[in-house]
C-alpha cells in the first residue's frame, strides 16, 4: 500500500522565482524516505498560466 503526501507551491508571477523553493521541497521529502510522482495544477489564470501547484510525495506504508 502507498502513502501520498501533498505540498502546495505558490508558483507567482515568473516559473523561474520559485525553483528554488520547489527543489528545497523535494530534496527535503527525498531525504526523508518520499519519492517524488508529479504535480497537479490547482491554480492558473484565465489564460491558462500556472499560478499555484500540488507536489505529490508517495511512499511505502
């Protein structure tokens, strides 16, 4: 059976400003047994640009 875990990500106004906290994220879960699957959009603008985002962690239980 797996366990998934999600982390919200505020993306702004350019991809690029948060690299840094998206990677610091899953260096952080990958340090603590969770491996990284994916992400799901939870938030764009009306021209369809990524505003916030969902990482997903799974893990076995």
């Amino acid at each position: 059976m797996k366990q998934y875990e999600y982390v919200s990500v505020h993306i702004g106004k350019l991809f690029g400003t948060a690299s840094k906290e998206y990677r610091e994220i899953i260096n952080n879960y990958a340090a603590k047994g969770w491996r990284y699957v994916g992400f799901i959009p939870t938030n764009m603008n009306d021209y369809g640009k990524l505003k916030d985002i969902d990482l997903i962690f799974e893990k076995d239980c």
